[in-house]
C-alpha cells in the first residue's frame, strides 16, 4: 500500500490539491465529479448563489439522497454501530478508571 500523495481534483472550475493514496485516487476523483455534477445542477437550476451554499445544498441533497435511498436502514445501521462503539468506549474508558 502507497502511502498518500497529492492529486487535483475540480470543482465548479476551481481547482483542489487533496491527499490520498494511489489505491483510494479514483473513487476519489468519482466523488469529486459528482459532487461538482450536484453543485453545477443546484447553480444552473436555482437561484443559489455562491459556492459555499451551493455546497452546503449540494451537500444536503446528497444526504437526504443517501438516508433515503435504502428506506431509512442505513440510519438504523448507523445507530446500531454507534451504540456499539459508544458500548466499547464505555468498556475501555471504565478499565482506564481502575488503573488510578
């Protein structure tokens, strides 16, 4: 595994240097090319005006489009992996509490 490097991506024809390695670069690249296809739908089909709320909708769709898409399992699974990590953190922390 290579470790990170720095590629460009672009968004609404502004250009972005992100980190990440040569194994996560082109779902990378996909996600950008997404996330400007959203942004450039919100600009040219709305009266959204600025780069930081169109983002900010492009970013909200995009929610909404994910919780929705698989009829609200995906938050329940969510919780369900909080609800396990808060229970491990619960286990690690009480042990720490033991040891002073």
């Amino acid at each position: 595994m290579a470790g990170p490097r720095s590629i460009e991506i672009h968004i609404l024809g502004r250009a972005f240097k992100v980190a990440c390695s040569r194994e996560e670069e082109s779902a990378l690249i996909a996600a950008a090319d997404y996330l400007d296809e959203k942004m450039r739908e919100i600009r040219d089909g709305s009266k959204v005006i600025g780069a930081e709320r169109i983002a900010i909708m492009a970013g909200l769709n995009m929610a909404h489009e994910l919780l929705t898409q698989s009829g609200g399992s995906l938050i329940e699974e969510s919780r369900a992996r909080l609800t396990h990590c808060n229970t491990l953190l619960d286990s690690v922390l009480e042990d720490q509490d033991k040891l002073f």
